[in-house]
C-alpha cells in the first residue's frame, strides 16, 4: 500500500500537532479533544453504515450505548484492569450485537430499515432509562486504572485507538469488502450478480460500525464517569446522522470534521448564550441540503473536485487490443455448457415463458433475439437467479442450478450484466474488477485488463465514458473465471464505431477467456458480428433456433420484428 509523499508528511505532522496540543493545553481543551475523537469514532461508525454501505441506521448510538454498558460493569466488577482491554470488550460486544441486527434486517431496506432500528434505539432508551448504567443508583464512577486516570495519557490512548482504527480502515480498503458496500447502496442485485452473499455483507456493514460505536461508548464511559441514557438517546443518534451525512464521514478527513463540529458547536452556541437545541437543527438543515444537491458531503465534494483534477489529462476511455477483431476461432463444439429446459415463467395469469428449450455451447456466442416483450430480459432473470419461482430446469455443465440464488450461481460460474448498467461511480476501475474477480489470480485480472484496454485503474468509474463504463462492466463478469457470461443489451446506447469493437470483443471472448456467452441484443448488425448461433423468441416461445443467418432468414422472426403477417 502506496500513498504520496504529501500525504505522508501531512499526517505525521497532524500527529505530531495533535499530541503536542494534548501534552501541553489546559486540561479542559484536552477534554474538549478527547471528545473530538470519541466523536470522530461515532461519525466514522454512520459513515460505514449509512454513507458507505446506503444502510440508514438509526441506532448507532445505541452500540456506544452497549459498549458505555458493558465497560462501566466490568470496570466496577474487576477494578484494577487495564482499562485498554475493557474498551476493547465493550467494543467486541458491541460488534456482536451490530452483526447480529444486520444479519436480522438482511432483507430490509431504505425507510423499513430506518424505521426497524429507530425502534431498536427507542427500545434500548426505554430499557436504560428503566435500570440505568452501572454504578449510577450507588454514585460510584468509572475510574480507568493508572496511567488512564490522568487526562493527558486517557487522550494519548484515545488518540492512539483512533489511528489504529483508521489503519485497519485503510487495510480494509484495499480488499473487495469494501467496495462490496459500496456496490450493495447502488444495487443489490449487482452485488449479487458479482456473487457477493449481500446479507453477510449487510451484516459486516453493521458489526464494523457498531465495533467503531462501542469503542466510543467504552471511551465515554471513563470521560463521563456515570453515564445516563440521555448520551445515547435516539435523537442524539439522528443528531450524528445529519453530521456525518453533512461532512461526508466516509472519509477519515469527513469523520474528523464531523467529530469538530458535533463537539465545537455546542460549545459556540453555549458561550453565545443560544439555545443548544439550535445546533441539530442547523446540521439537519445542511445535511438536508447536502442530500438534495446529490454531491456527497464536503469530504466527498472535496475528494471529488481533487480527483477531476488529477485524472484531467489522463487517458479514460478504453481502447480493446489490436489484434481483437483476429482472434482465431476455434470450430464449433457439440459440448453443452448452460442447459435450459422447458423453462415457464408465470406473473399471475400471464405466461412470460412457455416451455423454453435451447442450449449453449463450449466455446460459443448465442444469441437471444426477440421483440420487446418477447420475454428475453425475462429468461436472463430466471436463469441467472433473480426469479428464483420458475417452472423447468437450468443446469450448468452438467449440474443442476435450480434452488440456486443469484450469488450462488455467480460463484458457480455464471456471470451476467444488466440491461441498465448500475452507477457504480464511487468506485475505481480497479475497485470494480477486484469486487468482480472474486478469487481470481491478479495475473487474470491484468489479462483481461489487457484484453479490453481498460483505462488506469486509480480512475473512478464516474469520470469514463458511458461506452468504456459498459466495457468495464463486462470486463467485471470476465475477471472471476466464469463459464458462462450472460449479456443484456451490451450495446444499448453505444454509437455505431464503438458498438463494432465491442461485438469484436464479445466474439473473442470464448477463446480468449475459456467461456461461453450468451448475449440479447436488439441491434442486428451487432448480432452477426458477434454471435455464431441464435435462439429467437415470441411471446415467450422460441419460434427459431440454429445458426444466426438461418435464424435472421426465418420468416417467422424477421415478422416478429417488423410486425408484418408471414400470410
């Protein structure tokens, strides 16, 4: 892991700064910094779950909650422990109880999910309000052993916990998990398709978050000494939201911004002598806006505007090889990869797909042709995994897929791309084939790199053109080793130059990569450039199947697609 000499040196003197400060001002302005970073620690836990994986909690409050819990009952059971290892168990358990409500809100999602953990924070408020924190009925605080005791080394640990945290962050950022978050708030059905198990991804979204959380909560539990439920009220966690959405807490840089001002605000508005509940109205107001402007928070503009910069006046488009359009073919194999067998899709009284039978070969592009309506995208659905309720069955060299869920498949071989293309924007081209490729070697990933002249990799997908983002989705489905590639319209939108080389690409695709394709397309011209046979549909039944010349000569399909009577 890279990162510039700037940035280096930029942080270490933050560092240096921060220490310094924390060694040497009064100890209510080391106070005031320790809750910067407690407060940095609860903006950086919404900025995963919320910002980062699109997962609106609303309860975020109520792990520090647990954590403040679980903390001040150990430190008054077994006094004389390193307090370091007290925070740490409270964090641990607060991580528990997180993926554990991640793993039970799976299937939930948007205002639902909101709604489902509001209620968690309001239920936990009430069950806090009723017995209280440890040692509040008896008056007895959390006192951290020694050297804790003293604030200066209580903010040095802090600080410390908080630079930990942020290297595993930047650790964790170089996997695909991380972008696995990201593809999850666009799509979950792209993730799904990338053969990601979406509900543990949701759940790791939500112990990560909750370990971020309860660590606070542990680290307020010896700043408060007694804690009341009033810290962790479900308004208070909705205060948080507004400020980590406002300041863009995806980003370190955003975490510590929202951290200054949860904390400094209050304390401007109170030496003003203004009412302190100005303050979450005027972070709600600005969040507000920051939403309704589309751009992210100031951390995500900021990072925005820096990135056009940087990548202004590098190459961002991509540019297949050469030799593409030459690719050998190899002859045509009689050796069945995807199976479909008397396929019937049923939406209430109306048949979608009636008795579908076809085969895809070895080695081969197939086309599925058909009008709109004919029940194509349909088909890609069910045999891909999203219309789990059909009739029929789909098998995969050999092996039965019916039962399969969509992430299932995808790991198992089958890959597909959407009609509609997700707007995976946050993420690079790298991020994109890293997510993609599963378990794939890097050797792999570079040659389909290679194979489609993919851009640099550090450049975010926003930043390509609609053709190259297309190209990179399709490289993606490429990258894990598939057997099968499903394509939906691949050529929707593209102009007719880059549409051409990318039905070149498409026809290498089988010998160049060991797999089969089999591709829906309404463009013609593309069809024959790139497929070898041809299945063609109608209302949901195949009406011609075989090579693609015999298939566009039918009159039957050329009927179907100019509407004129075969009589």
């Amino acid at each position: 892991m890279r990162f510039g000499k700037g940035v280096v040196v930029t942080s270490v003197a933050g560092l240096v700064l921060a220490v310094t400060l924390g060694l040497t001002l009064p100890a209510y302005w080391v106070y005031v910094m320790t809750a910067v970073i407690i407060s940095t620690l609860i903006a950086r836990s919404v900025g995963f779950v919320t910002i980062q994986a699109g997962l609106i909690s609303l309860c975020q409050m109520s792990f520090a909650a647990i954590g403040g819990w679980v903390v001040s009952w150990l430190a008054l059971a077994l006094p004389g422990v390193a307090f370091p290892l007290l925070v740490m168990i409270g964090g641990l358990v607060a991580l528990t109880i997180g993926g554990l409500l991640g793993f039970m809100t799976a299937r939930i999602r948007g205002v639902e999910l909101a709604v489902v953990t509001l209620g968690c924070a309001a239920g936990l408020d009430l069950v806090l309000r009723q017995g209280s924190f440890p040692g509040v009925s008896t008056g007895t605080p959390v006192v951290p052993a020694a050297p804790f005791d003293d604030p200066r080394w209580f903010f040095l640990f802090a600080l410390l916990l908080l630079l930990i945290l942020q290297a595993g962050v930047l650790v964790l950022t170089r996997t695909s998990l991380a972008a696995g978050w990201t593809t999850i708030k666009v799509s979950e059905r792209a993730a799904a398709a990338l053969g990601l198990r979406v509900p543990l991804m949701k759940a790791g979204a939500f112990a990560v978050g909750a370990l971020f959380s309860g660590l606070a909560g542990g680290l307020l539990a010896a700043q408060y000494g007694l804690l009341t439920a009033t810290a962790f009220s479900p308004v208070t966690s909705m205060g948080y939201l507004a400020t980590a959405v406002l300041c863009g807490a995806s980003f370190f840089g955003g975490a510590l911004l929202a951290g200054i001002v949860s904390v400094l605000v209050p304390e401007i508005l109170g030496r003003l002598g203004l009412p302190l509940d100005l303050g979450p109205a005027l972070l709600a107001l600005g969040a507000f806006d920051v939403l309704r402007r589309g751009n992210g928070g100031i951390a995500e503009q900021l990072s925005n505007r820096w990135q056009d910069r940087r990548f202004r006046a590098i190459e961002r488009t991509s540019t297949p090889s050469a030799n593409v359009g030459h690719t050998e073919q190899p002859p045509l194999s009689s050796v069945a990869i995807l199976e479909v067998h008397n396929l019937t899709v049923t939406f209430g009284q109306n048949r979608v797909l009636d008795s579908v039978d076809f085969t895809v070969r070895d080695g081969e592009v197939h086309a599925l042709l058909g009008p709109n309506g004919a029940g194509k995208s349909v088909l890609i659905d069910a045999v891909s995994g999203f219309l789990p309720r059909y009739e029929g069955t789909v098998s995969l060299e050999g092996t039965s897929f019916d039962g399969l869920r969509a992430f299932a498949r995808a790991r198992r071989g089958m890959r597909r791309t959407f009609q509609q293309s997700p707007s995976l924007e946050a993420l690079t081209v790298d991020d994109f084939l890293r997510v993609s490729a599963g378990t794939a070697a890097p050797a792999h990933i570079e040659s389909v790199r290679g194979f489609f002249g993919l851009p640099d990799g550090r450049i975010p997908l926003r930043l390509l053109d609609y053709g190259s983002r297309r190209v990179v989705e399709i490289a993606g489905a490429l990258a894990s080793r598939p057997r099968v590639v499903l394509l939906d319209e691949p050529a929707s939108g593209l102009p007719d130059e880059e549409s051409q080389s990318l039905a070149a690409c498409i026809r290498a695709m089988p010998a160049a990569f060991n797999c089969s394709v089999l591709l829906v397309e309404h463009d013609i011209g593309f069809v024959t450039r790139a497929a070898s046979r041809a299945t063609a549909l109608k209302e949901g039944r195949i009406i011609s199947s075989g090579g693609v010349a015999e298939v566009l000569a039918n009159p039957e399909v050329i009927s179907s697609f100019t509407g004129t009577s075969t009589t």
